[in-house]
C-alpha cells in the first residue's frame, strides 16, 4: 500500500494514501527516503487474524448514510478524499507532523486484520495508532449500501492551531478500513509497505 509523505504547510506535511494500486499489480516508489529515516526492519505492514478484533467496532456509532451522502452535512475534509463511481473510496490525504508519520511506521501503527464483524469477514486496514482506531467515540460509514466496505473515522472540531474554531464544523480523520472486498483492496498490495517520503 502507497502511504506517501511531502511538505505541505509550515510544520506540517501532506500525507496521501492509496487504498488501490493505480495500475494491476503494486508498483514501488523508488526515491522514497524513508529508509535514511527508519530501520528498514521496521519498514513492514503486519498481517494478523483476530476474530475478535471486530467486536470493538460494536461500540461505535453507525451513520444513517453512505459516506458520500453524509459528506458536508456531519463533516468535511481537509484534502481529498477519492472515490470510484460506485462510492467505494479508493485514495484520501490529510495533513500531519513528520514525526507521526514516521512514528506511525516504526511502531508498525500500519496493519491488515482479519477478522469477524456483523456474522461477516473482514480485512481492517487500519491508519492511526490502535487507540485512535479503537476510540468508542468513533462512527461508521458505510461506503455503499452493499454494506461491504466501511469507514472508520474520528470526527473533529475545526481547529486553528490547538484552538477549537468552530465546534459543530467537525472533520474527518480517518482511522481505519474494514472491507469484506479483497477484490475491491487487493490483501497483497495491502500489505506491501510503500512508504514514499520526499523532504524535496
């Protein structure tokens, strides 16, 4: 999976993950940084099966609509969020501090889980700390109403800095993927770690 990091606006850079490979078969970056960085041991996407893990997502709410119909009625975006014409996403970006996105990577905060939610199989790929994704205060979007493939996100008030601006103006931090759709978000390119930093 493509996880890619570059400056965006001072102190903060401007991260872009791409849940689909844009051609058949991954195709790596190859003037990525990462590794003068990060420990190339450590440079791995973890692949585990759990089929306890969905549980955790029972707690959280689930939003009456699809993703795209709730989008600018119970959240915005900061960047881009894309999706395919059927409503599945397929990439999304999001700004960050350099050190998380590097944090993220060394504690191998990046994952694939297998694991039963709802009487049905999912792959979660999972985009923030464990705690973040598990949050009992996180909501649920289902992507279409197949209800095959879900988002699992934080909303946030918009903030200036640490200062809340606007406290019913809440955006989206996405914190996780669960897809019974492994047509859709192939498990091998899933987990192929294709971290793409450019200090350039």
């Amino acid at each position: 999976m493509r996880i890619s990091c570059s400056p965006g606006f001072p102190g903060s850079m401007i991260g872009s993950i791409e849940l689909r490979p844009a051609e058949p078969g991954p195709t790596l970056s190859t003037k990525s940084q990462i590794t003068a960085h990060i420990d190339p041991e450590l440079i791995a996407i973890p692949y585990t099966i759990d089929p306890d893990f969905g549980s955790h997502f029972d707690t959280m709410k689930i939003m009456k609509d699809t993703y795209q119909q709730e989008f600018h009625h119970s959240f915005d975006v900061e960047f881009t969020i894309d999706v395919d014409q059927q409503g599945y996403i397929t990439r999304f970006e999001h700004t960050f501090t350099l050190e998380r996105y590097l944090d993220l990577i060394r504690t191998q905060s990046y994952q694939v889980i297998q694991t039963n939610w709802r009487g049905q199989s999912f792959h979660v790929m999972t985009y923030s700390y464990m705690e973040e994704v598990l949050n009992p205060n996180n909501v649920i979007f289902r992507c279409t109403d197949a209800e095959d493939v879900f988002v699992v996100a934080e909303l946030i008030p918009f903030r200036v800095g640490e200062v809340v601006e606007q406290l019913n103006h809440r955006f989206l931090h996405f914190r996780a993927l669960l897809s019974a759709r492994d047509d859709l978000y192939p498990i091998d390119y899933m987990c192929q770690p294709d971290f793409d930093l450019n200090l350039d």
